[in-house]
C-alpha cells in the first residue's frame, strides 16, 4: 500500500465515523512549497475517549497494527499514537488536538482540497510555516524544517497573512527562525507590504 493509498483508506475512515481532522507536517508543507518524501503521514485529529472503540474496529487487524492502549493514553494526554500499514510498514501519526490557542487557531483555519481521489482538510499555509518553525525550535533547529518553512515561504510569500504570521511568530517565540527564513528565502513573487 502506498502513502497515497492509505491516506485515501484513513481520511475516508475518519470521514465514514464523522471524526474531524487535519492534514499537517511534511505532507502539507509538499503540497504547500516544495514535494519530498517524509516517512509518515500527520493527521492532527479532533478525539475523545468515545472514539476509540469505532476508530480502532474501523482499521482490521489484518492490514493495520493500531494499540487500543496507546490511542487512551494518547487522548487523555493530548499526544500522538500511530497506525502502521501491516504490509509495507507505512504509518500514520494521529496527533490529538490539545487545547493550545494554536492548536485551535490552525484547526479552525484548516483548508479543504482535492488530493487524487480524495477531499483533505490541510493546516493553511501560516500554520504550516508555524507549526514547523516550532518544531525545529523544539528540536533544537532541524534543518529539514527550516527548509520545508523556506520552500512553502518562498512559493506561498504573497498569498500569506502577514499579521497572522507575526502574531503567532511572538506567542510561539519563534522570532529567531523566523527571521532567518526572511533572510534566507528568495520569493517568487514578494509579500504585500502591510506597513504604509
């Protein structure tokens, strides 16, 4: 089973049980800057402890690998469990919204698009750049990351909420990075100013 595959198999589950949910990390930075291949697929998902007996029946035992355990202890903690493909090995990283004012803002914010055979919700184009931007600084400046933000900043500069951007940049205190991408990228076509 191929990545496209399984999200074609996971979003339609996730849409079948009425779970909402977001595409976000390498997959979404892909289809917002430049492609590359990424080991997994990120789904940030909207659960709770009623979820768990539907999603985890939803998924047989003979295709996929899914720990009863670890999607309870993932929903209670706000954290992340995964769904491995049996076959390939190809997995699934379900985040749990937490309750961050991020996570809600870039939930809320989240776009719908056609990908192949199948409607996603996609993190927007600033909350990708966000999102990365904060992981790199949590593990401690991940050049993949950096270079994922630089390529959605680059093909994305003038379509992005600036004031959207510099907001969260100063709550997620992620102003150095940030400033290193504006530095470093090359645009193709520049943001619109917002300062007159």
């Amino acid at each position: 089973m191929s990545q496209q595959e399984l999200l074609t198999d996971v979003v339609a589950t996730l849409q079948k049980l009425g779970i909402e949910f977001m595409l976000s990390g390498s997959h979404a930075s892909s289809l917002q800057g430049e492609a590359r291949a990424t080991h997994d697929i990120d789904l940030v998902v909207r659960l709770t402890s009623r979820d768990v007996d539907p999603l985890f029946n939803a998924f047989g035992v003979d295709r996929f690998y899914l720990s009863k355990p670890a999607m309870t202890e993932a929903i209670q903690s706000r954290r992340m469990f995964n769904l491995l493909e049996a076959t390939t090995g190809e997995k699934v990283d379900f985040w749990v919204l937490t309750d961050s004012p991020f996570d809600y803002s870039r939930f809320a914010r989240r776009q719908q698009i056609d990908i192949g055979e199948v409607i996603v919700h996609v993190s927007s184009p600033e909350d990708t750049i966000l999102m990365k931007l904060l992981w790199c600084k949590q593990s401690g400046g991940s050049e993949k990351q950096i270079n994922d933000v630089l390529r959605v900043y680059e093909l994305q500069a003038a379509l992005l909420d600036q004031s959207y951007l510099q907001k969260w940049v100063l709550e997620l205190d992620v102003q150095d990075l940030w400033q290193r991408v504006l530095d470093e990228a090359e645009p193709f076509i520049p943001p619109v100013s917002t300062s007159d």
